[in-house]
C-alpha cells in the first residue's frame, strides 16, 4: 500500500497510511474513485487496509507489553 501513497496525495491529500485508516468504508470507497484506481484494486484494496490496520494493532500492543 505504501507504493499508492504519492497517488493518494496527489489526488485526496492524504499524506500517510495512518490518515487511511481513519477512513470510514464509504470515505474508502470514494478515495478509490477520485484517484481513479480500477476495480481491481477497489475490491482488494479494503482487505489491504483491513491487514494494515491488524498490523498496526499488533505492534502497538507488543510495544505496550514490552513496555510494561
């Protein structure tokens, strides 16, 4: 995902992976289109988001244990 963030940018104005995540399923939908990805990329790319999200869950939780 990291490679479309110049085109999510570009053409919505969001600046990191972090601010995509933010995004409610409908704001998703509507960044897919006004940066004119195909429907290819429509259909995989919540999934993508979703398994980013997951990530970013997971590491935030293993720094809060090792922190503890």
């Amino acid at each position: 995902m990291e490679k479309f963030i110049h085109k999510f940018y570009d053409d919505a104005g969001i600046t990191s992976l972090d601010e995509l995540c933010d995004l409610d399923d409908q704001s998703v939908s509507q960044l897919m289109a006004d940066c004119g990805f195909g429907v290819g990329h429509k259909q995989k790319f919540p999934k993508l988001l979703a398994d980013y999200k997951n990530q970013k869950v997971d590491e935030e939780r293993r720094c809060a244990e090792e922190a503890a």
